[in-house]
C-alpha cells in the first residue's frame, strides 16, 4: 500500500465511517475535538489552529470544505488545490486523527452526527460569533477559539504574496 493510500484509508474518511470512528473513541473514553476550515494552501495560521484544538485533549476530526463550497465562501478562482489534495495533506499532520470533506458551507451537519465534545474555531471568531455554535449548544458541547492572532490567510498570501510574484514574472523579472 503507497503511503498516500496508506494515510487515505487511515485517517481521510466518509460520513458513515467518522460517525463509527468517533462512537469506537467515545467507547474507549476519548473526548472528540472539531476543527474545520477550507485549508486552501495550509499555513502556519493552520498549523497553529490545529495544534491548538488538539492540546484541549482527545481526538482532533478536522472537516474541509469541499470545493463547492469553498467557490461558494471564497468565490471562482478558489479553492486552489482540490480537496482531495488539501484532505491529505492535512491527514498528514501528526495532530490530526480524522479528516473529512463537507460539502455544505458550514459544519452543523457534522456537528448534529458526531456532538464532538468541543468545536474549534480560530481566532477570527469570538465565542458568540461561530456560526455553529446553536449547534453545539443542542447538545451541551463547548466552543472554544483557538490558535495564534488572525495575522495569517490563504486569501491575504494570494494578495500580498503570489500576485507580487506573479507580477514580477510577468514582467520578465525573477521570482524567489
């Protein structure tokens, strides 16, 4: 088995097989984190998001958007790498147990199947700002912002970053 397929059948996983990953951790007495995102082009900002909803202990489920709903959120241009690509890479992280792709613009739906004990969010959200949190509350889990400053962000690194690289190319000039 190649590695990627190797992570892809460990950890990268449908509906039906999270909701019985999580019901065998819950049996063995592990609490569920959720974190979810789009992870367009993975960043510090993420790593430090993930890193920090699995310090509050247990197994860390990361949802991705899918592509659909990335271009709904972000718009045509986006996402930059299919989901399938950024569900491995983010699979590939030691802190991560789970991944799964969504395709709804956010993670109620997971939220209602798998009652994670605890929804993260990064700290472009206040407590009272995350969508999900009615969702959270039907069920009596907590939220919780995580993570370093909002001063990373895939669309700010396409703006600031690339298109001066791009610019630069275009011009004839090399980029670094």
């Amino acid at each position: 088995m190649s590695g990627n397929s190797k992570i892809r059948g460990n950890k990268i996983l449908t509906r039906y097989q999270l909701r019985l990953r999580v019901e065998g951790w819950r049996h063995a007495g592990e609490r569920v984190t959720l974190a979810n995102g789009n992870f367009d082009l993975l960043h510090v900002g993420h790593v430090r998001y993930l890193r920090a909803a699995k310090a509050l202990g247990g197994k860390l489920v990361v949802a991705i958007n899918s592509d659909d709903s990335v271009r709904s959120l972000k718009g045509e241009g986006r996402p930059l790498m299919p989901a399938d690509e950024r569900a491995e890479i983010i699979a590939a992280l030691a802190d991560v147990d789970a991944v799964i792709i969504f395709p709804e613009l956010d993670v109620r739906a997971i939220i209602r199947e798998i009652h994670p004990d605890i929804q993260t969010k990064g700290t472009d959200y206040t407590a009272d700002s995350v969508p999900e949190r009615d969702a959270v509350a039907e069920y009596g889990g907590r939220v919780e912002i995580v993570g370093d400053a909002k001063n990373h962000s895939t669309s700010e690194i396409i703006r600031s970053r690339l298109s001066k690289r791009l610019s630069k190319n275009d011009r004839g000039q090399k980029s670094s």
